[in-house]
C-alpha cells in the first residue's frame, strides 16, 4: 500500500474542542437572559433565576435541536416559546454573553499548535470542515493565531463554499484534485462516523477516528463493535497521532 502523504483534518470536536466550547457559551448567555428577564418582567419577579434559566434552556436547547447549533435567532426564538414579545435588550445581553464566553474559552491552544507544528514536518496537511466560512475560520485564528503558518485557503475546504450542508463525497474529491494525490495516500481524521469516516472510506483514503467523551457524536464501545465499515484508527484525542502509529494502518 501507498504511503501516506496528505493528512486532512475536521474541525469541530477534532481538532477544536466545538462541542465543549458550544455548550459552556449557550449555559452563559441563558444566564444572561434570564437574569434580565427577572429584572424587567413582573411575571418572572417571584421566580428565581436557577428556575428561569432552567426554562430558558429547556426551550433553547429543543430549537438547537430543530434548527442546528448555527441557527441566528435562537435567543430570538426562545422568548417568543415563552411568550415574551420581542426585546432587544435581553437578546442583547444573550448575544452578548455568548460572544464574551466564545473569548474567554476559545483562545490560542499551545497542544495543537506543537502536534500541527510537528506532523507537518512529515505530511502535507489540511481541513476539509462543515459550516459557515468566516465562522470556520474565527476558530482557526482564534486556537491557533492569526499568524499560523499550518492553513491558508489553499488547504482549507470548507462546505458553504460548494454549497453544500454537511460533507459529501464531493468535498473529500476536491482534497485528491487540490494535493494531487491517490486516495489512499491521504489520511482524514475526523469524530464523525457518518459525515467523516464513511465517505471518506468509500473513496478509498485511510481514517482516523477521534472518539472523545465530550464529543456529541461519541460512540460507545458496545456500538463500535457493530460498525460494518470500521475507520483504520480510533483514538481519544487527535493530538495521539504520530508517525509511528501511522505506519500500523
């Protein structure tokens, strides 16, 4: 078998902790809406904020679920399930809170960067993503700096450029186009079964799997076992790849 020679990674939950960072953003801006809600609504006076916040996110979390985590109006669509017109200030302060938690935890990871820094020197790299372009890539300068020197819009695949929700086999065959390479020199590392490993399979490159607890898409041992199809590799954390583990798949 050929050598591997190109390494694309997902994004979210592989090489950004995305599930983890999403869900402590939305805990701190329900908080936000419902301290204001408290504040300024007679009918929320007598209640307490632990009860409040507790059904501002029962409510948000059910819309996340119908309408997807980048959905824009979900502080929007919170108040109007609860019966409260529209408020600018508390969507403000939803917003707000979210945007400042996204600050204070999505910030440059040293780990990465080094395991990036160290795997390139061997492989050609890349990200082949899910989701929105500008979003995307504000997780890329903000875990790894502005000045990364690992990914440029070369490298970087990402689906609202093709139009695409999700990823298809149409994505994994623009890395073969742009590296130049046969399938099975190219390794992609990604935590979803279904989006990542399957098409990826199915074209012929080899994979990895990264199966982390704190990934909402985390199979179970019990359930790998049954898997047709199994990726070449599964680990607990993307930074466990070596080249030496390389050479076993």
């Amino acid at each position: 078998m050929n050598k591997i020679k190109v390494i694309y990674f997902d994004l979210d939950d592989t090489l950004i902790p995305t599930s983890k960072i999403f869900k402590y953003c939305v805990k701190k801006s329900n908080l936000a809406v419902a301290k204001c809600i408290k504040k300024h609504y007679k009918a929320y006076k007598k209640k307490s904020v632990r009860s409040i916040f507790k059904e501002v996110t029962d409510i948000r979390n059910k819309i996340i679920k119908e309408k997807g985590s980048n959905y824009k109006f979900q502080v929007d669509e919170t108040l109007k399930r609860m019966h409260i017109s529209y408020d600018p200030q508390i969507i403000s302060a939803g917003v707000l809170a979210y945007h400042k938690a996204t600050f204070e935890v999505l910030q440059f990871n040293k780990e990465v960067f080094k395991f990036l820094e160290q795997i390139s020197k061997r492989f050609r790299i890349g990200i082949l993503s899910s989701g929105l372009t500008l979003k995307q890539w504000d997780k890329i300068h903000n875990f790894l700096g502005i000045t990364q020197p690992f990914f440029t819009k070369k490298n970087v695949i990402i689906s609202e450029e093709f139009g695409i929700e999700g990823k298809n086999e149409t994505l994994f065959k623009e890395i073969l186009k742009r590296e130049k390479v046969k399938a099975n020199e190219v390794l992609y590392v990604g935590d979803r079964y279904d989006h990542d490993i399957l098409p990826a399979k199915h074209l012929g490159f080899r994979t990895v799997l990264v199966n982390n607890p704190s990934s909402k898409y985390f199979i179970k041992k019990s359930e790998l076992k049954k898997l047709k199809i199994k990726p070449d590799l599964i680990l607990k954390e993307v930074t466990q790849i070596n080249p030496k583990i390389l050479e076993k798949i």
